[in-house]
C-alpha cells in the first residue's frame, strides 16, 4: 500500500464526520436509539397463507432491533404472494416466486405520533422439480428467506430515518 492511500485511509473518517455521518451505533445514532426502544407488534397480514410468516419477520426484527418496548411500537402489514414462474410443455409449474411486501410505521409512544413509515418488497424463489417433500422445504425455506431480506430492509430504513426530525 503506497503512502497516498495510507493517508487517504486515515482521512476517511474525518471527511465523513465532516459531513455529518453518524455511526448508527455510535453515540446519537438509530441504532444506540432504537434498540430495545421498540415494541414489534405482529403484522396484520393480507393475501398470505402462512401465520409462521408473521412470527419469522417478528423474530427477524426483534434481533435487529431488540426485544423490548417503551419509546416506540412498530406496525406492520405483511404481503406475500406465490406465482409459478417456469412450466414444463405440460403446464405443470417447476419453479415459484414467492413475493412479499411489508408496510410499517413506527409510532412514538408518548404521543402517538408515526416517527417513520414506509414500505419494502423483495422476493425469492424456489424450485418445484423435486419430491414432494422437497419442494415443501424449498418453500419453507424461501419463505424464511423472505423474512429476513424483509426485516433488512425494514431496519436499514429505520436506521436512516432522522427520529428527532420527524
């Protein structure tokens, strides 16, 4: 490594402090804010089949987040939909797209007032070529899948909402 991009490295952090970065844990960041701040309420779901998807993006963002309540309560509104996606000449399906769409809005506690919301959507897939039971777990899988892309996506946004602004 040349001496150039040795100081360009060590300056790095300065520039970014310099233009207002905060570490989402640091010290002022959402993350520090949120954790263990937030109350996960299981989402209310439409156009979906699977309860357990529900617990699993409640349980993918409890780890993000912490479990926990008191500043703030998280809502959300849980989608998902399965389309066949590849058929053989026979019409029979070898191939599903699972989507999912998740709306949320994060409500301050003390006063009831939505501090963020939004929506995040994604999708996975899985194979259908399978034996019964291994398309069952392709599905299961996927679905799981799903959630934690979700629950990414859903935290990522939160952590780059400015909470004090709002």
């Amino acid at each position: 490594m040349s001496l150039l991009n040795r100081r360009t490295l060590l300056m790095l952090p300065l520039a970014l402090a310099a233009c207002g970065f905060t570490p989402v844990y640091g010290p002022g960041g959402n993350g520090t804010a949120l954790y263990g701040n937030v109350l996960v309420q299981a989402p209310e779901e439409t156009d979906t089949d699977s309860e357990s998807d529900s617990y699993a993006l409640v349980r993918e963002l409890e780890q993000r987040l912490g479990r926990g309540g008191g500043s703030y309560t998280l809502e959300l509104k849980l989608r998902t939909t399965d389309n066949g996606q590849a058929f053989t000449r026979d019409n029979e399906i070898t191939r599903y797209a699972l989507t999912g769409t998740a709306s949320y809005r994060l409500l301050r506690t003390s006063d009831g007032s939505v501090a963020a919301s939004g929506e995040v959507d994604n999708f996975t897939g899985y194979s259908a070529t399978g034996s019964t039971v291994e398309t069952l777990a392709g599905e299961r899988d996927a679905h799981l899948r799903l959630m934690v892309i979700l629950a990414d996506q859903i935290t990522t946004e939160l952590f780059l909402t400015d909470l004090d602004g709002a």
